[in-house]
C-alpha cells in the first residue's frame, strides 16, 4: 500500500524543526517506517540549489527565478525521493514543501497562490501531501527564536514575515481539507500534542 505525506509548515523561527524531530521520534516509537526529509534541499542536486538560493553572495534571484529554483529543488525531491519511499509504503515527513511556496512565492512575493499550484502541480500530479501541518505564530515573536546567521529569506523585512504568514492563512482558506493550523505561540510539548491529534484525526496512523 502507498505510505503517506506529512508536511510541516509555517513561517522562520515557527519551531518546524523540533516538531519534525519529535513527529518522527514518536511515529519510530510506535513502529512506523518514516522517511524524513526538508525544502530545500533534500537531494545533493537540492542542496546546491538551497545553497544558491539562499546565499547573501552575489545576484539575488528574481521572484519568478526564485520560484523556479524551489519548483526544481522540489521536482528533484519528488522523484528521487518522496515517490520511492512512499512507494515502499513509508510515511514521508518532509520539512517544508510546496505550501512554502505558495506562502512566500505565491503571496508575499506576489506571484499569486494559483499561479504557484499550477506551476508545481505540472509536476507534483499526485504527489500532494496527505497533511499538511502549518504552525502559526506572529512573525514577530518567531523571527526572535532565530539563531545565528540569517539567510537571505530570513533577512526579509517583518512586513514581508507578515505577508507570508497571511500566505499560509490564505492557502489554509483555500485547502481547507489538506491542511490545518495549529498554534505555535505554545510550548514546544503542546504545539507536538496538537498535530499528534491532527495526524490521528487524519486517519494516517491508527492507534
Ligand atoms: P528553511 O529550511 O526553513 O531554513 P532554515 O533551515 O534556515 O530554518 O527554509 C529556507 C527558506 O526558504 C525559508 O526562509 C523559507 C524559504 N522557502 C521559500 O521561500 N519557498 C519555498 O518553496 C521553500 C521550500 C522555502
């Protein structure tokens, strides 16, 4: 049988990281195969594209080119990657995936929502995420937690953490059955005992 998707969403700083480290943990735990992964990146082809978009050095990318960088990072991942092991029945937990890009790309960049899901589900077909869990928290607080050196994303204004932030709320209105919102103003234990509820409720473990 074909495993399932889980994406962990939500805007710099929101505490993705530690929540995708504690998903796997738990889902190990109780004997499911999981295959972990992150945007970009991901693939050694995905890597080197994460490095060039998010480097200080040299041109920044425009909006569209910025969008095609993460669509290729992605259509890499995809195949090398996510089909394979889903394929094999596993249950993929990947560290940002397309919602990103509709959030950043697709909105605060501009580049418009159904723009982004068209340019990507060229290639996605089925591969859209089962669930897709997006942590919501004012960029204000979440751009605190932020340690060392920052990317060229994360270097953005609070204005433009601000507009990706809608982004997700936005795509949240518009894959209302996909995806859920889940507070991450919490404790790192309540914001995990929340999206273990969401990943029950979604029927991808049963316990
Ligand atoms: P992330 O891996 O969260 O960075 P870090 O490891 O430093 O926490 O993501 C890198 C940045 O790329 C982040 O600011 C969000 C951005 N991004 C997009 O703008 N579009 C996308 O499609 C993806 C996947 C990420």
């Amino acid at each position: 049988m074909r495993g399932k998707f889980i994406t962990i969403e939500g805007p710099d700083g929101a505490g993705k990281t530690t929540q995708v480290r504690k998903i796997t943990n738990y889902l190990d735990s109780i004997g499911y195969k999981v295959l972990v992964t992150r945007e970009p990146g991901g693939t050694s082809l995905g890597e080197r594209l994460r490095d060039m978009v998010l480097t200080l050095k040299g041109e920044s990318p425009v909006p569209e080119a910025e969008a095609l960088i993460y669509a290729a990072s992605r259509a890499q991942l995809v195949k090398k990657v996510i089909n394979p092991a889903l394929e094999r029945g596993n249950i993929v937990l990947c560290d940002r995936f397309v919602d990103s890009s509709l959030a950043y790309q697709g909105w605060a960049r501009g580049l418009g929502i159904q723009e982004l899901t068209n340019i990507n589900g060229w290639f996605l077909k089925d591969t859209w995420p089962d669930l897709t869990v997006i942590l919501d928290v004012d960029p204000a607080q979440s751009l605190k937690r932020l340690r060392g050196k920052k990317d060229r994303l994360e270097k953005e204004t609070l204005a433009f953490h601000q507009r990706v932030r809608e982004g997700f709320l936005k795509v949240h209105s518009m894959y209302p059955n996909r995806t859920t919102i889940v507070d991450a103003s919490q404790c790192p234990e309540q914001v995990f005992e929340t999206i273990l509820f969401e990943i029950k409720k979604s029927g991808i473990i049963n316990i």
